[in-house]
C-alpha cells in the first residue's frame, strides 16, 4: 500500500514535467524491491536472514540471544560473539520467536503472565485461608460454653 502511495506522490512532478521528473519512477520500483526482499524467516530448525543483497541461514544452535535496540530492528547474539541483524523483527515478534525456538529463546511476556498468575493464586489461597479462620473464629463463638458443676 505504501509502495502504491508512493507511486501515486511521484506521478504528479513526471505528468508536470516528464523530461525531468521521469527518473523518480525508480523510486517505488525501488520500494518494492525493499519491501519484498528484506525479511527474517523463522522456523524450528533456525533463522533466514535476507537483507538487500544477501541471505543468510542460522542454525538455532548458533544463536547466543537477541538484542533490541531502541528504533532498530533486532540483533541476534551469535555463539562466535558477532551479530546478525534481523530485518523486520521488533520485540513485538520476540513471542512468535519463541514459539519457533521450541524453548531456546524465552517468551518475556509469558513469563511475566505466568509470575502474575502465580501472585493471583497466591494473593487467593491466602483469602481463602482467611475466609475460613473467620468462618471457624464466628462457629466457636456462636456455641454455648458448657457449665462445669
């Protein structure tokens, strides 16, 4: 869509004035090629990097971790100590990569719903415990104490 709007913005100035404006055709054409090539694949078996002018393939085994820098896409950490950037991947995508990891790469917002339902248990378990000391607390109250002779 953007490609196509960006088509639909450089056609004025080249129907304005072809002779010097034709040469901004290449610029969606460009786009186009952008959008469609840059790309990061993942899979159980590991990561396909495709940048602007080349791929590349990482085995899950290779990767060390990920690293998301502010208004960049993310780097992944390789064993080796160098990086890999990974077009097209935020740390929006960071759960659907670890569902692919198969484990290998933790899911922070699971982990963080996981310790937040284990604190809800929690905080329950110890109402229910206080509901029923009260409950208990009231019985022993309402029973008559026995006269001793």
């Amino acid at each position: 869509m953007a490609c196509a709007f960006l088509l639909f913005a450089v056609s004025f100035p080249i129907f304005g004035w072809p002779v010097a404006f034709s040469w901004l055709l290449i610029l969606p054409i460009i786009a186009v090629y952008l959008v469609a090539r840059l790309r990061t694949t993942v899979s159980p078996d590991g990561l396909e990097v495709r940048s602007t002018f080349s791929k590349r393939t990482l085995a899950w085994d290779d990767v060390k971790g990920f690293r998301f820098p502010k208004r960049s896409w993310a780097r992944a950490e390789l064993t080796d100590g160098t990086e890999v950037t990974l077009p097209a991947v935020s740390f929006v995508r960071l759960p659907e990569i670890a569902i692919a990891s198969g484990g290998r790469i933790t899911d922070p917002y699971a982990s963080a719903a996981e310790a937040f339902a284990a604190k809800e248990a929690e905080e329950e378990e110890a109402a229910a415990e206080a509901e029923a000391e009260s409950e208990l607390a009231e019985n022993t109250q309402d029973q008559p104490e026995e006269k001793r002779p």
